[in-house]
C-alpha cells in the first residue's frame, strides 16, 4: 500500500495529513445521519442493512469489484452502457437545488469532444476539479450527461475501474452504499486511527480501508483487505488469549468405566467412526489434569449429542456432576428429553434446570440453558460441562466456570476451520464427526414461489399419508415473540381448517409454557401429532427421526444460518427427507435473499454455507439470522487466511503482556460476546 497515496486514497490522506492529535476517533462511532447528505429516511434504510455508524460504513467490506468498463472517446458516447471516459476538466458548476442535495457538473474534454459530467450529493469535490485536471470517469449517460458512478481525479490511474460492490437492499443499492462510504472515508478518514502499534504492520489503518473501497487494482484490494483481517485477527486472538487462566486445575477422570460401558450398550445403533474417534480424544483430554478446551464440530444431524452423553457420563461414573447447557430453554428441554430416556434405564438422576432455580444443584447430569452458570446455581462437584451451539464462549461464562474448572466440550453444527476455532477459542482441540450416520441420505431442498404453494403441502401429505410427520415453520413476520406467537396460533389454525385439514397439527412457539412446551414436542415425538406448525425455536436440537419434510413459509425472511439450522430438523434418520422453501414470488425478492436460498438449494454442507452466509452478510443480519460469533470478523475470510492467522497469533504473544490500545480494543471484542446467543 503507498502511504504517500495516489487516486482517491491520495485525496482522502491530503485531507488527513494533519498532526496526529487532530484524529478524533470517537467521530467514528456517531451514527450516519451525521454525514452530508444523510437524513432520517436514509438513515433508517441504512440501520436495516446494519449500518448504524460511521464506522460501519467504513467497515462495509465490498463483496466483489467490478470489471473494468470499456473505455470510450467522448464523442463516441452513446447508450446507456456503463463506460470509462478520460479527459481533462474545464469549467466547473455546483448547483443546490435544495437544502441536501448539491450537483458538481464538470466540463471534461478529450481529443474528441466535451461534456458535462455530474456528481451527486458530494460538493466538495468543486474544490479539486480546477480547470486542467486529469480526470478518469466511470459512469453512463444519462439526462444530466455524464453521470459519474466512480472517479478518478487528478490521478488517472484505474481507480474508477474497480468500483466496489456492497452488499445491499433495495431500499439502499450497492452504488448508494459506495457513494456514501466514499463521503464517510473523505469525512472522516483523519480519525481512523490503528488500535496496533506501527511495528506491527507498515500499512495504516486508514489507508487500508481507502484502498478497500477505492483500489488502484485488486492486487491493491486484496493487501488492503489482509491488512484488515490481520488487525482483527490479531485483537481476537489478544481477547482469547487474555480470558484463558493458565493455571487452572481440573478433575482427572481416569479411565472410562462400567457406566459408559453400559450406555454404548443402550444405544439401539452402533457408534461411527467418526464418534468412535471423537470419544477416544475426549477420554483423553479427560484424563489428564488441564481442563479439556475442546471443540466438538458436526453438522446438524451428525451425531454429537451421543458423544457429549458419553462425556457427561464420564463425569457421573467418577462420582461427580456433569453439566449439558443450551442457548435456548426449548433446546434444553429437547436434551433433557433425549438425555433423560437414556439415563433412567441407566439409572442416573438428571435434573432440568429452568429459568426459576437458584442455589445448588444436586443431580448427576444438570441440563439448562447457558445464562445458568451465570445466574448463581452452584454445581458443586461439576467435572464436566457441555456448552451446545454456543460460538464463543463468553468471558463471564468463562469466569464462572474458572472457580471450579470443569473439562469443557463445546459442540457447534457451524463448521469453523481449525484455524478460526484457534482464532475463536484460543487453543482448542477439534474433534469433527466428519460425516453423519452412514445411512442417511442428504436432504432434498427446493425453492418454491408462493403461487404453487398448494403443490407443497400435496407433497407434505403424501409424506403423512405414509405415516411420515413433517414441520411447518411460520414466516418470520413479527418482531414480538409473543406476536410471532399469536400469528403461528393463526396460522396453525387456518392450516387445521384448509391444506391440513383431517391430520393432527400441534403447535409450538416460544409463548408456551415450559410444561405445555414438553407436552407437546412429547406429543409429536411419540407420533400422537402428524405436523408440527413452529416458529424458529425448533430451530436447533428438536431430534424426530421420523418427521421427513418441512416446509418453511416466507423462506426468504431468514438467514442462511437459520434456515440451515432448521433444514437440519428433517433427515435425521434413513428416510429420504425434504425441505420445501416457499417464498414471495421470485422476481419480488432482493438479490441476497435470492442468493441464499438458491445456496441452500445448491448444497447441503453447512461449511460451504457458513461460507456464503459470510459473504452474504448484511442482509442477513437483518433478517434475523442467529449471530454466528463471527460477526467482528468482517474482512477475514473463512478459509484462505491461514497464513494471515498464524502471523496473528504471533503478534498477539507478542502483545499481550504489553499496555497499549490494543488491549482496551481486544477486552471490547470478547466484551459484547456474551449476550449474542443469549438475546
Ligand atoms: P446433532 O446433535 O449432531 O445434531 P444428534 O446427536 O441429535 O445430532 O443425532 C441426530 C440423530 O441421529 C439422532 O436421532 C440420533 O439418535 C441419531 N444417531 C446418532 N448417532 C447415530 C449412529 N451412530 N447411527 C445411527 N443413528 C445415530
Ligand atoms: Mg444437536
């Protein structure tokens, strides 16, 4: 990266080029209606694609650029193509035909010809294009003249050829987005400052994400972006590094005994391989005196929750407590469930604790949510602790379990390369059930528009009819859980009296009580109910071998993530099973919802789709998908930087011990990690 700055990186650091003390960084964090040209209207667009403050918008990491455009004399323009001119400017004009709007019109001149090139809404440009200027514009002709999309000004390099493209809606398109990460970056550039020390890297901040957004070339975009992934590598590796406690002693457990012995027998399936070997692992980590730190990883379905048993038993045959925690109360009661029909013919207590228990806990096997440990219940002879779906461990969990350091196996159905686990947990063991049960059969997904609705649920019935159960999730309408409630009631109903009528159809949502809850996920699993109508608290854990199609209503309301943790609730067990994604029709939909779905359609291998989901991000977001514990990494990229990490592990040893900004930003990341999955 030049750090003397050329093109619109050379523009942004003219302005910043003042003594270090004029940065105001806490300018970065005010919200975008504070940008020229920002209003209440815009601002709210914006806050539905995440964009809340100036620094998100710097943050904004551009999907993709664009190719380059032909370029064109001037006299030769014609159409509405997008196309790169060159030439020198003449006469300026800036006009403002209300209070927020301004229009730059330029002269530009080449060899053959003029015209009058316009910008929008970005007035100080009048100040840089004096007569004489170099200039290299992309944009199309419209009835202002030429009306600029991305520039170059004095500096005529390739700037404008490779013009960012933001994820976006349709309320706020991608070329909105840049011409406004382009005010916030001339705005506010000067007050980026590097939360590491100059040692660490010769690239600046500021001039990294200037070349981000406005690259020369996408050799220049792709430094840019290492630059900004090692930063935050390294923050996040300084934030792991400094919740772990070095001298923490745990329980040795010995050797696995007669009571595991017992429960592999219990099981009415045999063990894979992959399990086989996961188990192995973990009875080694249980012998030993340093509390286990691993990662158990496996898509939904695979088969983790059998290893995690075998853990807790561990535990309960060496005469302690294990402890099983879950990110909501409907998915501990579905392993209390699951755990407590294994363990009664094995004769082990265990207790589910719910949001009401306080003090201590006595039986063998404790199932909860994970805001449990956090909330005062003492587990006093807890050995070992599973953490379900729970992405980063937050620190205040990490400090209550401390007192007592349990071994702790954290499962996740996301798949996180090794490398972003090491990143996420700090040093984590991985074991991965690679591959689910060996008979199962992936699931078949289609997309289907809303006209042909009926055509699914014919599909659902032949699945009922054939003694199979199925799940409808409703659409993702209110923002209320007790809303969504009413509205799943409504829709339970209508679909009692048309499309499932004559079939038996609970209902579950998470307005029920905890009693009604049990009852009816009891009620479906024993098959007394035929379809399951849900909103998303099916999402993770609900274990019906025997429900074999799902339709998702509205599927294009959700996140990736979510729907894939959804799908994950059929083709659990040898059947072929089906996922119907119905939408609005599909030419109403923005380009992100549609990518999403056809990615789900296209593969079922929750790797690739973390991957997507990360690219896809933005929209996402809003759409409520659940966080993935990623989200602080907004330039890293899942699988290709695992050089970039080793770097930052390096740097953040190197660190750690040492006072400087760095440390205040990396307590920041682990800091708001907690509530994520919690919320
Ligand atoms: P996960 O927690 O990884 O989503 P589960 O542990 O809930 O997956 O397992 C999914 C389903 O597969 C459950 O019905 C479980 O009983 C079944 N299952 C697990 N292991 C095996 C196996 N080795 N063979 C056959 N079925 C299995
Ligand atoms: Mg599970």
């Amino acid at each position: 990266m030049t750090r003397t700055g050329t093109g619109f990186a050379g523009m942004v650091l003219d302005r910043w080029s003042r003594p270090r003390g004029w940065a105001r960084p806490e300018l970065l964090g005010a919200g975008v209606e504070t940008l020229p040209g920002v209003g209440a209207a815009l601002a709210k667009r914006l806050r539905a694609l995440g964009v809340e403050t100036v620094a998100d918008l710097l943050l904004r990491r551009p999907r993709r650029y664009e190719q380059a455009a032909d370029e064109i004399p001037i006299s030769q323009l014609w159409g509405d193509d997008e196309v790169v001119i060159t030439g020198v400017v003449g006469s300026v004009r800036v006009r403002k035909p209300s209070l927020r709007r301004a229009i730059v019109t330029a002269q530009v001149s080449d060899a053959t010809g003029s015209i009058g090139a316009t910008w929008f809404n970005q007035p100080w440009l009048a100040d840089k294009l004096t007569a004489g200027t170099p200039v290299r514009l992309r944009g199309r002709l419209s009835r202002y003249g030429f009306d600029v999309k991305t520039y170059d000004i004095g500096d005529v390099r390739a700037t404008a050829d490779f013009a960012p493209v933001y994820p976006a809606s349709e309320q706020v398109q991608s070329s909105r987005l840049r011409e406004l990460v382009r005010v916030a970056l001339t705005a506010h550039a000067r007050d980026v400052v590097d939360p590491l020390p100059a040692e660490l890297d010769e690239a600046l901040r500021r001039d990294a994400l200037a070349a981000v957004h406005f690259p020369h070339d996408l050799a220049e975009a792709e430094r840019a972006r290492e630059r900004l992934a090692l930063e935050e590598l390294v923050l996040l590796q300084l934030a792991v590094l400094g919740s772990r406690d070095e001298s923490a002693v745990a329980v040795p457990l010995g050797e696995p005994g007669a009571l595991v012995a017992r429960y592999r027998e219990a099981l009415p399936f045999a063990l894979t391989p992959h399990q086989e070997a996961a188990i192995a692992e973990i009875d080694r980590d249980l012998a030993r005196a340093v509390p286990m730190q691993r990662l158990l990883q496996g898509d939904v379905g695979s088969g983790k929750t059998v290893v995690a048993l075998h853990a807790l038993l561990r535990a309960v045959e060496a005469g302690r407590q294990g402890a099983l925690m879950a990110p909501t109360e409907t998915l501990a009661e579905q392993h209390f469930l699951t755990v407590e029909a294994i363990c009664a013919q094995l004769g082990v207590p265990v207790a589910l604790l719910t949001g009401s228990v306080r003090g201590s806990v006595d039986a063998e096997i404790v199932v909860g949510t994970h805001a449990l440990i956090q909330e005062g219940v003492a587990l006093p002879r807890l050995a070992v602790a599973v953490v379900d779906e729970q992405h980063r461990f937050g620190v205040e969990q990490r400090r209550a379990l401390a007192t007592q350091s349990p071994h702790v196996l954290h499962m996740t159905a996301t798949p996180i390369p090794r490398t972003l686990a090491l990143t996420v947990y700090g040093d984590l063991a991985v074991s991965e059930i690679a591959k689910p049960p060996a008979d199962r059969k992936p699931i078949v997904t289609a997309w289907v528009g809303a006209e042909r609705s009926s055509e699914a649920y014919e599909r659902l019935r032949v699945h009922l009819d054939a003694g199979r159960q199925a799940y409808v999730v409703c659409p993702l309408i209110e923002k209320s859980e007790t809303r969504l409630a009413r509205a799943a009631e409504a829709e339970a109903e209508r679909l009692r009296r048309a499309e499932l009528s004559g079939y038996r159809v609970g209902l579950l949502h998470g307005r029920l009580k905890p009693a009604e809850r049990r009852e009816v996920m009891r009620a479906f699993k024993e098959r007394e109910l035929d379809v399951l109508v849900a909103t998303t608290v099916i999402e993770v854990g609900v274990d019906v071998p025997n429900a074999t199609i799902m339709i998702v209503q509205e599927a294009d309301r959700f996140g990736l993530a979510q729907l894939h943790q959804l799908r994950g609730r059929v083709g659990r067990g040898t059947e072929q099973s089906y996922c119907l994604l119905i939408s609005r029709p599909k030419e109403e939909l923005t380009d992100a919802a549609r990518a999403r779905l056809e990615a789900l359609v296209e593969t079922t291998d929750g790797f690739e789709l973390a991957e997507r989901d990360l690219e896809l991000r933005g929209e996402g977001q809003l759409l409520g998908t659940r966080q993935s514990g990623l989200s602080d990494l907004r330039f890293t990229r899942l699988r290709a930087d695992r050089a970039l990490l080793e770097r930052a592990r390096g740097l953040a040893l190197a660190l750690r011990d040492e006072d400087g900004p760095w440390q205040d930003e990396a307590a920041k990341l682990l800091g708001d990690t907690v509530p994520t999955s919690l919320a």
